[in-house]
C-alpha cells in the first residue's frame, strides 16, 4: 500500500485538548519528582503551582485564540474564550503563561528562577512530544499538500485538505525527540551556570520552530502573506532569548 493513501480518522479535533492535559500533567509530575530529586524547595512549589497552572491555562486558551481568530468570530465572541470544551489549549502559549506566572512569583522571593526552569527543560520536551503526537493523530495540526510517499490523508471535517499533506506533527516529533535527549545529557554538565540550558535549548527549539511553519497547512492568521503567526512568535522569543543570553554573559564578566 502507498503510504500517502493512508487515512486517519480514528480522533476528533477535540481529542486534541486532551492530549494538550495529558501532556502537562506528565510533564508537571516529573517535574516535581525531579525537584524533589534536586532538593529544591518543594513547599514552595506546592504552594504556588495552582498559580502557574492558572497562568499557563489562561495564557494557552488566549494564544489559542489570537492564533484562530475565527473562533471569535464565528462562534460567541469573546466569550468563546471561556469554551474550552472545544479542546482548542495552545501548548507554548500555555508553556509561556506558566513560565512567566512562575518567575513572577520567583522575583518576589528573590529566587533564581532559572535553576528552576533548567529542571524543566527536559520534560517540556516530553509534553512536546505528547501533542506532537496529539496533533498528528487527531489533524489539529497539518501540513501543506505533498506528492511524496511519506503524506498523509486525513478523512476528518476539521483538515480540509482532502489530498495528501506533509506530516508536519512527525517532523517535529523527531526533532523535538533528538531535543529531549540533547537536553538530557547537557542539563548537568552546563547546571553550574543557570540559564544556560533553557536560553540555548530556546533558541534552537524556536529556530527550528520557525522553519517547520513553512510546512504548515492548517489556518491561522498569515502576515506580509508568507509568515504564520507562529513564525512572528518564534522570532520574538529568538530575539529575547538572544537578549537574556547577552545580558547573563555581561553580568558575569
């Protein structure tokens, strides 16, 4: 059988929201079990963590939002922004909102957040993984039409490509996948010196980030009518990552 005329309609789009919580949740636990691990201070965590949550589930719906703007607009306005039983939770929108809800808290503490945020890296990439594989699976993300043997087929109302599309999900599952491991085994060599981990494993996951959009085929907002929404976010953050980089650097020396 050619590969391309495979067919996937085994999920609905909502299933996609699933995944999303399946990812977090995995991702949150062996964060705290590798917290604990270090010695980190767990109350503080324990105490705080329904705070980043919120955060992080207020910051994925809106990103979900503003990334879909039809979901305003064709559905209850801005209250559609309280319907998350559409399954629709943006991953690094959500990822954004808990890091920064965190560090926030951090800074009032006088704590270094980044120690913190460098424990996490690894299993941010494990919730990548999840809904790498949650997109695939349900077609909530897709790529453009494909003639080559790898493409996929969907028969599902929420893909309307009807003809074979590049696998964009399973790109980035194997790219987010040689991630996980590189972080894996650089999180304890590079911990003498906190950042460095999360600001360098940043910048190369929105890098690459940035050209997976390209094969993107699922709506969103488009810009100077080539750059996805996506694209404009990831150079953000490649930018202020760059920028806290330097700024560590020159505080050191």
């Amino acid at each position: 059988m050619n590969f391309s005329q495979l067919s996937f309609d085994w999920f609905s789009f909502e299933i996609y929201g699933l995944f999303v919580t399946l990812a977090f949740t995995i991702s949150a636990w062996r964060y705290y079990k590798a917290l604990q691990k270090k010695q980190f201070p767990i109350h503080f965590f324990i105490h705080h963590f329904w705070k980043w949550m919120l955060g992080g589930v207020v910051a994925g719906r809106l990103f979900a939002l503003l990334f879909d703007w039809n979901t305003i607009v064709e559905r209850s306005g801005i209250y559609s922004f309280f319907a998350f039983w559409d399954g629709d939770i943006h991953f690094i929108g959500a990822l954004t909102g808990f890091i920064l809800t965190m560090i926030w808290d951090m800074r009032k503490q006088s704590m270094d957040s980044w120690r913190w945020i460098d424990i996490g890296i690894p299993f941010i990439f494990m919730g990548m993984l999840i809904t790498d594989l949650g997109g695939f699976l349900t077609g909530a993300v897709y790529g453009k039409e494909t003639s080559m043997l790898w493409g996929i087929q969907y028969e599902n109302v929420s893909v309307d490509i009807l003809t074979p599309v590049h696998p964009v999900t399973i790109y980035a599952f194997i790219i987010h996948l040689w991630l996980y491991f590189w972080a894996q085994k650089r999180k304890d060599i590079w911990s003498n010196v906190p950042g460095r981990l999360a600001i360098r494993m940043g910048l190369l996951f929105f890098s690459v980030e940035f050209f997976l959009q390209f094969f993107r085929g699922d709506p969103t907002l488009i810009f100077f009518d080539s750059l996805r929404i996506d694209q404009l976010l990831s150079l953000l953050f490649v930018i202020l990552l760059f920028w806290w980089g330097r700024k560590r650097s020159l505080a050191k020396t």
